[in-house]
C-alpha cells in the first residue's frame, strides 16, 4: 500500500511538474494596488442602472457605437448586431466571428474588431466587408478594439499574438491566459485609408481599448495585464512618443470611450486579484494552471466605470460592487443614457445621466 501511495503521489508530482500547458509564464512585479480610497472609493454609483436584457438568452454584448442619426449598435457572442436605441434591443443582422470593439466611420458604415476573423465594416446594404485581416504577413490574431478617424484610418488593438481565442475556448479564457502568463505580444495596428496595415505600437500584456482624443493628435490604449493606460503621441512635436497616463490602477482597463470633447469612459474588467502577488514566480504560475479552472485566477464580477479628462485626472468613478451587471467592458453617455456594456452577461446596463454622480 505504501508503494502505491508513493507511486501515486510521485506521478502527481511528475504531472505538476512536467504536464505540458499553454501558458509560458514571464516573471513580473506589479505594484500593490491602490486601496479602495479617493478618486476610488466604493460607491454603488451603477445601482441605478437598469439591465436591458438581450432576446431569446443571447449573451456578450461588449461594446457598442453610436451611428450618424443616433442609431446604436451592439453585438453578441454568437455575431448578432442588434439596434438598442429603443426599449428592447432589435436584432438587424448575423454576422460571423466573436465581435468586440465597434465603432462609427466617417462612410457612414459600422466598423467591427472580430477577435476571430480582424477588421470588418458592416452596412445593412452590404453586409460585412473586410478590412484588414492580415498585417506583417500573418493573421491578426485577437482584435479587440478600434476607433476611427475622421479620415478613415482605423486605429485597433491586437491583443496578443501569442494565443488565438477562437481555439482557445473563447476571449475570456484566451485573456485569463495571456494575463497569466504576462508576455508582452499585445499591439496596436493603423489601417491607413489606401488599406495599407501597419504596426504602430506593441510589448503590451493584453492591449485592450484605444481611442482617439478631440483633435486626434494621441491614442489612449488600455494595457490590461498590467492595470495601466498608455498614452501614443501621433502628430506635432511628440509625434511617436508613448508615455503612461494611468498607472497601476484598481482594476484591469477594458474597453476605452471617446466621448469627443476631451473625456474618456474607462470600464475595468474586474478589481485586481489576489493571485497578482505570484507574478514574480513563473514556476508556481504554471504549476498552478497545470491544478485546472477551479485553482486558476479568474475575473472578479464587480463592475466599475471610470471617467477621466486627457491629463488623466479621474472625474467620476461608478462602482457596481454586489456585480449586478457582470463583468464590464465598456460604456458612453449617448444623449440623456449612460450605457453600460457586459462581457458575457445576459444584456447591459442604461440609466438616466440625470443619475450619475457630479464630476469631481
């Protein structure tokens, strides 16, 4: 008996030890999070905030855009496009791939991040159109967010290019993953009107929102994996400077919401986890993945908004701490609503801007 105890025991040992597993950990030092005070003290800002729900249990609406006329647009996981601005959304067309970031262009078209497919405009008159699919001659693997000049350049985030999540079980894990690991293979691409693709910017853990200022002279861009916001200089005499706007914030940064006038709406996928104190030891992190889904780090649904101006200075912060919405991934005021859009929860959140809180 006390062999076969041994003998189980060492190929245990042998399976945390050599198993082989995706994840190849980088070691990293994160600072400690700020504590749940000042500009982020927990409110319930977001109770107010009614949940829209999505027809017949689809699911994932991440983000959303606002047309020329005031259509708005969101879509699912399963690729459906829906219209939101009535009381119930309206499914309008089904579309392929896992959608994520959307947004206007100046044709008048609604321009898509399919994390499986790349870069897409859609028009009710001629479906979905590829934009750019490849750049540096291999695929653009998990397209996450974009946002379109006044010109037509489309700016998109990349966010890595080391796992694809239409075979690694979706975004969400595919994130999980990448977080995880902290190999910095995240990047942010330009598509120039002439369709010419270029990589702009990258060594990001998980890119995730861009957006353009007023004057389109910067790009904010999200970096997930390590709790910050980048800011990319792309005309006058800092043209091609990157600095960081926010650092080591309480939550990790999703999607990003220019709302034109010089604010921006962040939406943190979930707090900091506790499990960030092992990022230094890339051993354990893979021991740990190779223990399976109930061990492994996971998002934490409690929603939080933030609202910042271009110096980076936080104007408002709208907390959903029981996490009625789920896990939040983007938003905007669209006339008298505060949207609020949902990762892979049943619908999203509206509410009156009457109901938010006064800017600080």
């Amino acid at each position: 008996m006390m062999r076969l105890l041994l003998a189980v025991l060492g190929l245990w040992a042998a399976y945390l030890i050599f198993w082989p597993v995706p994840v190849e950990p980088v070691a990293a030092n994160l600072p400690e999070p700020p504590g749940a005070e000042g500009p982020f003290a927990t409110n319930s800002a977001l109770a107010g905030a009614s949940f829209v729900p999505l027809p017949q249990g689809a699911v994932g609406p991440e983000d959303l855009a606002l047309m020329p006329g005031g259509v708005i647009y969101t879509a699912d996981l399963a690729g459906t496009l829906y219209r939101i601005d009535g009381a119930a959304p309206e499914p309008v067309a089904q579309l392929e791939g896992r959608p994520l970031g959307l947004d206007a262009g100046p044709d008048g078209r609604l321009y898509i991040a399919d994390s499986f497919r790349g870069i897409f405009a859609w028009s009710p008159e001629s479906g979905a159109e590829p934009i750019a699919t490849e750049i540096d001659g291999g695929p653009i693997l998990y397209a996450n967010q974009l946002d379109v000049a006044r010109d037509g350049t489309v700016f998109f985030s990349n966010s890595t290019d080391r796992f694809d999540p239409e075979t690694m079980g979706g975004t969400r894990p595919t994130s999980v993953l990448t977080i995880w690991e902290q190999s910095a293979t995240g990047y942010v691409g330009r598509i120039d009107p002439d369709g010419t693709v270029t990589r702009i910017a990258d060594g990001f853990v998980y890119t995730n929102g861009v957006a353009l200022s007023p004057d389109e002279d910067f790009l904010l861009i999200a970096e997930t994996g390590r709790a910050r916001i980048h800011r990319l200089w792309l005309s006058g005499a800092r043209a091609g400077e990157q600095e960081i706007l926010l650092d080591n914030l309480p939550g990790y940064p999703d999607n990003i919401e220019a709302m034109g006038d010089g604010t921006f709406w962040i939406a943190f996928a979930s707090p900091r986890v506790p499990a960030e104190v092992l990022m230094p030891y890339p051993f354990l992190r893979k021991v740990i993945w190779r223990l399976g889904p109930m061990v492994r780090p996971a998002p934490i649904e409690q929603g939080h908004m933030i609202e910042i101006d271009m110096q980076g200075r936080v104007l408002r912060s709208l907390q959903d701490p029981d996490g009625r919405l789920g896990i939040t991934t983007g938003g905007r005021v669209v006339g008298d609503l505060f949207y609020v859009m949902t990762l892979d929860s049943a619908g999203f959140g509206r509410m009156p801007v009457a109901g938010l809180p006064p800017r600080k």
